[in-house]
C-alpha cells in the first residue's frame, strides 16, 4: 500500500479514489545483512531515497517536506477523506 501513497499523488489529470479506499505511508525499509560497510551503505541510499520522497510527495501535496516526513515516522493509515484533505487526490468517487 505505501507506493500507492506517491504513485496517486504524482498522477496528471485528476486524481481519484473510491470513499471506502485506504493508502498508508510509512518510511522506507530495507533489509540488508552481509558486511558492516554493506549495511551502512544501504542505509544511506535508504536515507536518501526516503527523503527524495518526502520532498516529491511535499511537491504535489498541499503539504511540506517536513509534514511528510514526519508522517513516514511510523504506518499511517489514510482514509480516503485525509487523502483528499493533504493533496493525494483531487476528488473522492
């Protein structure tokens, strides 16, 4: 469920969901094992990615980086109204 979250916000034209849909927001993972260096290098790029994601989803949102990446902190369940409210979507059908 969590692509779903900027895959929906960077859509053109308008953007939809049914009422009774639910998008969720977390923050990246990734699950690395092998050499110490290995690991912290897959943070970083982690690290990276999840805030080139925060500021993707700032762009198209009604919202900041700094809202969405505090949001990721932790699952966050949006109903389809929250959606509608922070910029997800444009219309809920």
């Amino acid at each position: 469920m969590s692509a779903a979250a900027v895959i929906l916000a960077c859509g053109t034209g308008k953007r939809t969901m049914t009422q009774n849909s639910t998008v969720m927001v977390h923050e990246g993972s990734a699950f690395e094992v092998g050499k110490t260096s290995d690991v912290i290098k897959g943070a970083d790029h982690m690290k990276k990615l999840q805030t080139n994601i925060n500021r993707i989803l700032g762009d198209v949102t009604k919202k900041t980086q700094d809202f969405w990446e505090e949001v990721s902190k932790q699952d966050t369940y949006l109903t389809a109204e929250e959606c509608l409210e922070y910029g997800i979507v444009d219309e809920i059908v």
